[in-house]
C-alpha cells in the first residue's frame, strides 16, 4: 500500500494526503482551463462550481487573493502575469486563485464586479474587495503589502532570504525512517517518544495518527471492504475500515463524510464509536486543514 510521511509542518503529514490536495487543485485547473492548457503552479483556476472549496474554505487556513479578469484579454495579461509572479514570491504564505468571468458568467454576477480585472481577498471564509483595474506592479506589490501588514503578516520580499528550516527532532527523524523501513512499530514508538516530552507536538500528533491508518488498514481487502460497506450501512466497523481505507487513498472528505452520516443514523454506543473513529481521523490532518473544519461543523450538526 502506498503512504508518505513527512516532516511537520508539510500540508497533510502522515499519509499522502498532500497527493490528494494536488489532485484536486489540478482537476480544477483542468476543468477551469478546458483543452487549452492548464495553469501555472501557483494559481488555482476557480469555477463557481469549485469556488466554495477553494477559495471559501481554503481561506481558514490560507489567505486567497482572488483575481476577476478575462483571461484572453491582451490589456489584463500583463498584471495577470505580475500577479503570478507574486504568488510564487508568496510561497504559500497566499493563494492566488484566478477567476474567468467571461467563461463564467454566473460567478461574475455573484461577484457584483464592474471592471476587469477586479481583486478580492478572502480571508477567514470571508469575501471582500481590494481594488479595481491593473495596476503597475510597484503599486500591486504596495496594496498587498498594506492588506498582509493588517493581517499581521509580513511576506518575503523578492530575494529575501528565507528562514533555514529547523533541525529535524531525533524522534521525528526515527519515525520517518521506521516507516520507510515498514517497521510501524518502531515508528509509533518513536511518535509516542516525542508526544511524553512535547504533548502538543502537532507532527507527532499527525504522524501517530498516520501510522494507526496505515496499521488498521494494511491487511484489508479494499474492494471486499467498500462491497460489505455499501451493503451494511449502518455495521459500524465495517463503515469506519470503508473510512480508513478512504483516508489513506487520500479521499479525505468522502472519509469524513461517511462518517458524518453514520453519526446520524445511528445511536448509543454505535453513534459513539462512529464519533470518536472519526475525531481520531481528524488527527491525520493539521487542526486547521479546510477539510476538518467544514467535518466538524458537519459532525456538531448530526450531534445537536
């Protein structure tokens, strides 16, 4: 079965959940895009069908700079590619997402844009203007300076140089090399080393949670697993190993989601088992990853 673990710190952690991420965005891209070609790294090309889970909720645990223009109009390109530039600068500290409102019509509307292009900035699940029209690229970089600086961020300038990395911990390092051994023992040992001396180490935190997914579910037959799911939907063990196994395919929500609505079908201790399966989930995940926001609330709901 195929798993990466990383440091802490990297997006998703134990399991290749940050393969999942990527695939997502590209499909978007794609979809966004047509056959014309896809979009460089750094931006994600939005849709109103993909707006919420990019820009919305990607925006708990990232600011997104959204940028509303007509993407095969000659006078835009020129700040288009400035914004692009940007955005690579950022690295990652913001998002840009690019939205065609010629190609999409709708989202234009929802927008109340006038001009193109039109940017926004979507911070917290929050959605607000910034500016109208290109601008040069001294003025974009000083009106973004403006907004990180009320954020309480202070972004790279171009050429800076970037913090080293820290040292890896010892038993962050054990860990790593336990699991590319296949040793998961060793690997959860080395977690729970660093869990006894620094309780709130989120990357052990992760990667103890990773190293469970990848124990559970290293002997299950997928294909047998999801059959006896889909035909017992509220046999509570087997629903949260059709979990596991969507967890670790990087099938984060589907996982979450499963979950949530066993929650609601079932009661007592059934219900309870459901719950606490999928609070252990949300350990694979950093506390403020999109995915585990929107499942909490989802999961708050089914309870009360």
């Amino acid at each position: 079965m195929a798993a990466e673990f990383s440091r802490p710190g990297s997006l998703y952690g134990a399991v290749d959940l940050g393969a999942r991420k990527q695939a997502l965005e590209a499909q978007a891209r794609r979809e966004a895009a047509g056959p014309s070609g896809a979009a460089p790294a750094d931006v994600i090309e939005v849709t109103s069908a993909t707006f919420n889970a990019d820009v919305v909720e990607r925006s708990l645990s990232v600011p997104v700079i959204v940028e509303a223009t007509v993407t095969r109009a000659e006078q835009v390109r020129q700040f288009s590619g400035v914004m692009e530039k940007l955005a690579a600068e950022a690295a990652g500290a913001w998002v840009l997402a690019r939205v065609d409102v010629e190609a999409d019509p709708q989202l234009a509307q929802a927008l109340r844009m006038r001009t193109v292009p039109t940017v926004y900035l979507a911070f917290q699940g929050q959605l607000m203007p910034l500016f109208e029209g290109p601008l040069p690229e001294s003025q974009l970089r000083q009106a973004l300076a403006q907004v990180f600086e009320q954020l309480g961020m202070e972004p790279a300038a171009p050429g800076e140089d970037q913090p080293a990395e820290p040292p890896l911990d010892p038993e962050l390092l054990a860990a790593e090399q336990a699991v590319e051994k296949g040793d998961l023992d060793a690997a959860a040992a080395a977690y729970e080393r660093l869990l006894a001396r620094s309780p709130s180490d989120e990357g052990a935190k992760i990667g103890l949670a990773g190293v469970g997914l990848l124990r559970r579910t290293q002997d299950l037959d997928p294909a047998d697993v999801l059959r006896r799911a889909a035909a017992n939907t509220d046999d509570v063990d087997v629903q949260t190993q059709a979990a596991d196994l969507e967890m670790v395919n990087g099938q984060v929500d589907e996982a979450f989601d499963r979950l949530v609505a066993l929650v609601r079908r079932t009661r007592g201790a059934d219900r309870d088992k459901a719950r606490v399966h999928l609070l252990g989930l949300f350990d694979a995940l950093p506390a403020d990853d999109p995915s585990v926001t929107r499942a909490r609330r989802a999961l708050a709901s089914a309870l009360f």
